[in-house]
C-alpha cells in the first residue's frame, strides 16, 4: 500500500471513530493507527540495502 493510501484511510477511521460507539471507536482507533504506523516506518531492505518492493530488485530475482 502506498503511503497516501494509508494516510487517506487513517483519516477515514478516525472520522468514523468520532460517530462509533465507544466499543467500537476504541477498535477504529486502534486501525487507524496501524494505517499510520504503516506510514512511519521505512520498508524492509533486502541484504543489497534496495527496498524489497523495488521493481528493478524484484524483476532480477
């Protein structure tokens, strides 16, 4: 996913959060901070230091 996807649907939740119930609220926070965390940490690097999701690092494999 890329990184305005994530941004987008944290923001989404959170605005669902707001009209939930507060079962439900504590739940839709609790996504939309995994959709940021997504944002906040950097990708995994392969051995090589490319990103794993490069497309030049995939298509040599």
């Amino acid at each position: 996913m890329d990184d305005d996807f994530c941004r987008e649907r944290a923001r989404t939740v959170r605005a669902l959060a707001e009209q939930a119930d507060p079962t439900i609220k504590k739940r839709l926070l609790q996504l939309a901070a995994h959709y940021e965390r997504r944002v906040d940490q950097p990708e995994k690097a392969d051995q090589d230091g490319k990103r794993v999701n490069d497309p030049a690092v995939v298509s040599i494999r």
